[in-house]
C-alpha cells in the first residue's frame, strides 16, 4: 500500500463531519491572537498573494474564515468568452457523460444520477453531455463564480460524507463525488440546463450560497429549494463559498465543447475564474 492509498484508507474511520465543524469553530474563533497567527502562518504555508485581495492586511479580517473567503479586487479575474472556470484551482477532470457515467480519476468513475441526488429526472437532460470539474486547493480563492449567465431553477442539498477531494483520495475512493456532502444548483441557461455541484469535504466547515446564507452545516431539517425569489445571476457573477477547500462540478447538455479550447494536456493543471473552458457547440 503506497502513500496515497494510505491516506485514503484512514479517512474512512474518521468522524468526518464532527472533525470538520470543531475546525470551523476554531476558524470561526475572533480574537486577535488566535485568528492572526493562523491567518499569517497560512499566507506563508500557502505563499498566498494578498496583493489581488479587497484588503491586503491580514490584521484586517475578522476570523480566519472571513481571511479565507476574501473578496479579489475588481478585475483581478478577467471574465473569458464562452463558459468559463467557476473557480480558481485544478481542471481535474473534463470530457463526456457517457450515457450516466463521469470520470472522476484514471480508472475511476461515478455515477451522474447519483451526483445529482438520485433523481434520474433531473440527470436526464445532461446523459451524453459534458462535464467539468475544478478542485479548490486550499491556497486559493474560495468564492464560487457562474460559468454563464443563467437563472437559479431547483436546488438539492444531498447529505453524505466528507472524505477529501484532493487528487489522493479521488484516485481510492469509489464515487467520491457522489458519497461527500453536496448543493446541486440547476439553472436555466442559453445552453440548456446547467448543474453546478458544490461538493463538501474535510474540514469544510460551511457551504454558503449568495442566495440562501449558510447551507451546510443545517441548522435545521433538510430540504430543497433554498430561495423564495427569482435568482438571476450573470456571467462572472458569484454564487456562494466554501469555507475551505473542495470541488465543483459542472454539468451541461450536449450543447457545449470542452475539447474545443482545451487541449488534453489540461487535466491536471492550474486554471484561474473567469478562464475560457468550453464554448458553444456550432451545429452544421
């Protein structure tokens, strides 16, 4: 058993979600001496940049939590044409649906329908489509961006584990996206329906959406269709924030081409939001 499989392995004992939300406690804890010294040892561990940040100072966030969901200034992401990465991270996976399958790592797949909550109705429209996925490491930026314009239609939050989502653990774990804590959001788009999975994971304390606040940890039993108003949200505009790192998810009809601006030597690398990652598919 090497390293990886190692680190797999010993998360299945462990109580995922009772770890997760005494970090986000702690990361959640106001005092000056303790939310500073994690806030400045993290910025070194990580090198992040506070450069592009709304507020440069570390001494200026309230929490840790607040430090690691920070807004960018204004056109520190660029917004590309066609439909573009929802986050700052690693293009994991992209490619086909086939029928109701999704890769998740080489040699590794899961099911569409069970991603989407179980509901073979809602995954209908998206068998044979395409699919991306970015991993949010975390040392970067947490908030969660639309790939494109569209308007908010069904939510489901489907409850779960909370086994990382680090390249690790997607290589040894079965259905890893399908088994974590996760917000499916589907939204009405010019390409068709679109679902954007925000997949939980260790030591994400919190799931939070521009639209509902705070969806995970529930405070209270669980239910769908977290909003009571039409939500409308352009390109670029953001959707919510993880309180530390995990996974999106996107799910499109066979509308759109992540070949086309991509080359295969992609999977695996850095992409930044607002980053060109599919565009339409032009039928002849």
């Amino acid at each position: 058993m090497n390293r990886d499989q190692l680190f797999a392995w010993i998360q299945y004992p462990i109580p995922h979600h009772l770890l997760s939300r005494l970090v986000g406690r702690i990361a959640d804890c106001q005092l000056p001496w303790v939310k500073d010294i994690f806030i400045k040892r993290f910025i070194r561990a990580y090198d992040i940049d506070m450069s592009e940040a709304l507020h440069s100072d570390p001494h200026a966030y309230s929490s840790f939590n607040e430090f690691f969901t920070r807004p960018l200034k204004e056109g520190a992401r660029p917004i590309g044409e066609g439909i573009v990465s929802p986050a700052d991270g690693v293009l994991s996976q992209y490619g086909e649906i086939k029928d109701d399958t999704l890769i998740q790592a080489k040699g590794h797949h899961y099911s569409l329908t069970a991603l989407l909550g179980g509901d073979e109705a809602l995954s209908a429209p998206f068998r044979d489509g395409r699919f991306g996925t970015v991993y949010l490491s975390p040392s970067n930026y947490h908030r969660v961006h639309m790939p494109c314009a569209g308007t908010l239609r069904q939510t489901v939050y489907v409850p779960g584990r909370l086994f990382s989502v680090n390249s690790a653990t997607t290589h040894h774990v079965p259905s890893l996206f399908a088994r974590n804590e996760r917000l499916v959001c589907i939204f009405d788009t010019e390409y068709g329906p679109m679902a954007l999975v925000l997949i939980g994971a260790m030591i994400v304390a919190a799931i939070e959406t521009v639209w509902a606040g705070q969806i995970t940890p529930l405070s209270a039993v669980p239910q769908n269709n977290y909003f009571d108003r039409t939500v409308t949200l352009d390109k670029g505009e953001e959707i919510g924030r993880f309180k530390l790192g995990s996974s999106v998810v996107m799910c499109f009809p066979n509308t759109v081409d992540f070949d086309e601006p991509l080359s295969p030597e992609m999977k695996g690398r850095k992409v930044l939001l607002g980053q060109k990652l599919a565009a339409p598919i032009a039928y002849v």
